[in-house]
C-alpha cells in the first residue's frame, strides 16, 4: 500500500484497495476490500459505512496492509478472515474445505422448493458437502427436514459440524465421512430421501483455474479427466437412495449441462431434467425427479 500525505481512512482505504485488487483481477474488489477492513478493524462489514471518516490506527492499518498484500498474492478472502456468509448465514471455512460461493446457493433454493409439497418429516443427503454451507442452509429454512453431510474429507466433515453447531441445526444434520453415495448402516433410517444435492469436484484435471482456485483443495475442485468422474458416479447411484418423487440436485460445471442430462436419462430412473442457469446466465444446476 503506497504512502500517502493525507491520512488514511476507512473510505480512502476501500477505494485504494478496491482499485488495487481489481488490478490483480479479483472478483468483486470492492466487497473483498471492505471484508478485509472489518476483519482489521474487528467490526462487522456493514459498521463501515458510518465510519468512513475513521483513521485506523498504525496497528490496524499494518494489519490491513498484510491482508491485502495476501489477496494480492490470490489467497482466498474467506480463509484469511476464517468465514463465509453463506445463504444469510456465516459458515466457518478453512483451507480444509471449498469456499462457498453464490452460485451454489441455487442448490439450496432449488431442495427447498421441491422439499415444500412433503407436509411430513423428510429426509435430504448432500453429499460432497464441505463446509456443510448446502446442508445447514437446507436445515435452517426447512424445520420439517432431517439432513445427511458426507464428504470423503475428515477435516471438511469436522469443519460441517461446526458449522451446523454454530447455525443451531445440529439436531437434525448428520455429518459423516463417506465416499460419496456410500450409506452406513447406523444412516439408513434416513433412506428413501426426499432430495439428494451434491456440489462435486467437477473441474477437468487439465483444464485452466484461476489463482485463487488453486489454493483450495484439489480434492474438492478436481473430477478427473473429462470433470465428470463423480458426477456420474453420484447420477448412478442415487435412484437407489430416493423415493419416489424425490429430486435429485446437481452443480456442475461450463458446458457440461448436455452430458449431464444425458446421464440423467441414461439410468432410465428420471423424469426429463431441468437445467438451470446462474445469475450469469450460464447453465449451472440440474434437477431430476425419480420416477
């Protein structure tokens, strides 16, 4: 961060940062400069906006200075500041997990319109679920619904408990370590289920990620080859695991919507999929409903 004759405050310090983050092509510079300022100032991101005249003191502005030299240098904002809202909810994230992103977050509107014509207690796994952000979202807006969280990673599965403690859905989110539609006995009480979701490594081994991707976990961003290895595993064997009527709510990845539904189609279990689009206008989602 340059010097400057002027003293620093909270405004002039969001827009240097801003600019200067937008310089190293990071998406959306202004929200990252502002989180990084409250997280060095201990306030909450909104307390900003009534203290743009505030001078941060040498303290808060060295810690602000390495917050950004760290973003500079594409290590996600989330792990620096140990959090992620998520839904309208905070989720801790750690480098353990995938960091959540708004995309994602149609995976859960999507569960929770299907879940609406069940009046009875139901059941959802989401499988490959991370910081469990999918999982603790579904629970906290749907009272009637008792969720399953597997991931193959311990770590991620601790990190989902937290988050399921800290958002007050501990009482009906599982979380387990599981290869993805892998079902331990002491979990079948939960089967058939409503809704199956699942985010999965859908990134091609050889195809190009952007610096910050990099620094997250290979195990939660990589699919294989083609970037289809657990999508068609997890397509082929959820018609076992739902009940009739239930849905089955895929993420996947750019141009990947056409073999997806053809998947889909493929087990002979759904009826036509519906693919969704993000708020990009890219095809995003897809949801299927077992015959």
């Amino acid at each position: 961060m340059e010097t400057s004759a002027e003293p620093w405050s909270v405004l002039k310090l969001i827009n240097w940062t801003k600019d200067y983050l937008a310089k190293a092509y990071l998406e959306s510079p202004r929200l990252s400069a502002e989180i990084l300022l409250a997280h060095a100032l201990h306030c909450r991101r909104i307390d900003l906006y009534t203290r743009y005249d505030y001078q941060p003191t040498a303290q808060e502005l060295a810690e602000f200075r390495q917050l950004v030299q760290r973003a500079g240098q594409y290590e996600p904002i989330a792990y620096m500041v140990g959090e992620k809202e998520f839904y309208s909810l905070r989720f801790k994230v750690t480098p353990d997990v995938l960091v959540p992103r708004p995309e994602t977050e149609m995976l859960v509107a999507e569960a929770l319109s299907h879940l609406r014509q069940f009046q009875e207690r139901h059941t959802v796994w989401d499988v490959c679920t991370g910081s469990g952000c999918v999982a603790v979202a579904i629970a906290s807006q749907s009272p009637q619904a008792s969720v399953l969280a597997t991931d193959i990673s311990p770590s991620a599965v601790a990190v989902a408990q937290e988050n399921a403690q800290a958002n007050r859905v501990a009482d009906r989110v599982r979380c387990r370590v599981a290869d993805l539609l892998s079902l331990a006995d002491e979990d079948r009480d939960l089967c058939p289920f409503a809704a199956i979701t699942a985010n999965p490594p859908y990134i091609a081994d050889n195809q190009m990620i952007s610096e910050t991707v990099r620094r997250e976990p290979p195990i939660a961003v990589h699919g294989g080859p083609s970037g289809l290895d657990f999508l068609e595993r997890i397509i082929r064997d959820a018609p076992a695991f739902l009940r009739p009527g239930g849905a089955l709510i895929l993420e996947f990845g750019y141009t990947q919507e056409d073999v997806v539904s053809s998947l889909i189609l493929a087990t002979g279990q759904f009826l036509q999929p519906r693919v969704i689009a993000d708020h990009q206008g890219i095809d995003r989602n897809v949801i299927a409903i077992r015959r």
